[in-house]
C-alpha cells in the first residue's frame, strides 16, 4: 500500500506551486483592486475585476510554465485556461458583490476570502483540463 506522500505528493508538490504562483498574481489583483477603490476610480467589486484580470495574466504565464509544465500549444490551452478564467471571473465578482457589498465586509478582507474560494476552482480547472498533458505520441488514436 502506498503512503500519503508516495501517492498524492506530486500533487502536493504541484498544488505548492500554484499556491506561490497565486500569492504573485494576487499582488498584481490586490495592488490593481486598492488602487482603484482607493483613489476613488471604482468601487470594490468593480475594481476587483479590473484585478482579476491583471491577474489572469500573470497566472496563465507562469502557470503553464512553472505548475503545470503544459505539453498542450498555446492554441490549445489558452482558449481553455480562458474558460475557466471566465468561470473565476464571474465567481469572484458574484463574491465581492455579497461580501463586499451586501455584507458589508472591509473589501479587502472580502477579496482574500473571495480568492482563497476562486483559487479551488481555478486548480482544479486548470488541472483537470486546461493544461491537462496532450499524448504527442505518434500511436495515440
């Protein structure tokens, strides 16, 4: 029987860095979001889009080059990442509506709730299927 570690350690391992990934584009989202809540160009949910996509873009780059190590070409990974981006687009802005406007909750302390949720969604998306490896081999059907 194999131990913990021998059986989801690559998992671990590859979950740990998406997390170190993550923690990077979130500067790039945090920094977009208190930046255009703070100078009063945008209100919270608002300027947490504008952050989600700043970060996407960072995510997609070093994701598909650090975590995931993607054999898939870009033609076919980013229209997929895309999908599951828009997935945590819509899930983080439906989010920031409810605890940073209808709960009231400081929109800061909102988005790091909001993130660590979208962050399931976006591993297991981009897991499962978006930088999912592709068979190159020449008897694949």
């Amino acid at each position: 029987m194999l131990s913990i570690v021998q059986r989801y350690g690559g998992l671990a391992r590859q979950f740990l860095i998406f997390a170190i990934v993550g923690v990077i584009a979130a500067v790039g989202h945090f920094g977009t979001l208190a930046l255009l809540v703070e100078s009063g160009t945008s209100g919270p949910v608002t300027g947490s889009a504008f952050g989600f996509v700043v970060a996407a873009a960072m995510s997609y780059a070093l994701n598909r080059r650090f975590t995931f190590n993607a054999t898939r070409d870009h033609k076919g990974a980013l229209p997929r990442f895309a999908m599951v981006a828009i997935g945590g687009f819509l899930l983080n802005v439906a989010l920031m509506e409810v605890f940073a406007v209808r709960l009231g909750i400081y929109y800061l302390l909102a988005q790091a709730m909001v993130t660590l949720m979208v962050m399931v969604w976006n591993f297991v998306g981009y897991r499962l299927w978006a930088f999912v490896h592709v068979d190159a081999s020449p008897n694949r059907l």
